[in-house]
C-alpha cells in the first residue's frame, strides 16, 4: 500500500513537474526593428518638402491660378490600407511570376471637373523582378529596386492635405 501511494505520488508530481515545464509561456522578447535605409529626421523632412515649395509654386500658379486652397501637397493613406495592399501586392506578384521587392511611388493628377483642375495624388505601384529557374543577377542590380510589375495594381485614392496646400508638418 506505500508503495502505491509513492507511485501516485510520483506521478502527481510528474504531471505538475510536466505542466509547469512545458506550459510555462515564454516572456515576449522583442528587439528593436533595424532602421530602414533612408530613415531621415523631421528637420530633414521640413528641410525636403520646403526645397519643394520654388516648384511647388510654380505649379499652383499656373495651373490653380485664381482657384481657392491650391494644390495638393500630400496624401494621406490609412496603416490598413497600406498593409493590406502590400499584402494583395505580394500574392499577385506571384501570381503573374514575379517577386515583389518594394514600391515605386509616381505623382499623378486626378482629371478636371468643370473648370477646376484635378488635385494631384501620389500612386503607389508594386515592383520587383520576374521569377525564373535559372540564375539571374537581376537580384543584384544597382539603383532603385526592381522594375515595375506588369500588371500589377497600384494603390491611390489617398486622402488630401489639410489643408491641400498645406507643407510639413500638418
């Protein structure tokens, strides 16, 4: 009868011994990302979009002369959308046999209506390169990453400055 009573013991022991061992959750450990090539400081930011201001102006004068607020300066587009196209960008890249490796970001212009001139806007178009089976350099090439997908949808519809015109910050 001792010895029974031992050996449920033991086993009592070995199952909280087990459960403690093997359920125990693991403390998040959480680094700090690697900052992206071209992070730049928001004195550099005000230092960029007021270097733009000559061209800007010379835009807004000759095509928004005479209409109230300008032209845009900016787009704003929300974390999910951004996310969920980088996502449906990746999954068609594929589809059309290529690897997305970044985004180009081309200004655009919305059309006229009437007589007011389109705001512009800013398109963001997947790139990469195409898959193949044998080596390629492609992965190595100097510049500004791969071309631009064929086919590939591009993200627009931002939303305007505050106001249109506005410069950095807003």
């Amino acid at each position: 009868m001792k010895k029974l009573v031992l050996l449920i013991l033991g086993f009592i022991l070995g199952a909280l011994a087990m459960y403690f061992y093997c359920c125990k959750e693991e403390p998040i450990n959480i680094t700090d990302p690697t900052p992206p090539k071209g992070l730049i400081k928001p004195a550099e930011i005000k230092t960029l979009t007021q270097a733009y201001d000559p061209r800007y102006q010379a835009i807004n004068n000759a095509i928004f002369e005479g209409d109230e607020g300008g032209d845009n300066r900016s787009s704003w587009y929300a974390l999910e959308d951004l996310e969920n196209f980088l996502t449906l960008a990746k999954i068609q890249a594929g589809d059309l046999g290529y690897t997305m490796d970044g985004i180009r970001i081309y200004p655009g212009a919305h059309s006229a209506i009437d007589k007011t001139p389109g705001y512009s806007t800013f398109l963001i178009v997947p790139t990469g390169y195409r898959n193949s089976s044998e080596g390629s350099m492609m992965f190595f090439q100097k510049g500004g990453g791969g071309k631009d997908i064929d086919g590939g949808n591009g993200l627009n519809r931002g939303e305007d400055g505050d106001p249109p015109g506005a410069n950095y910050p807003q």
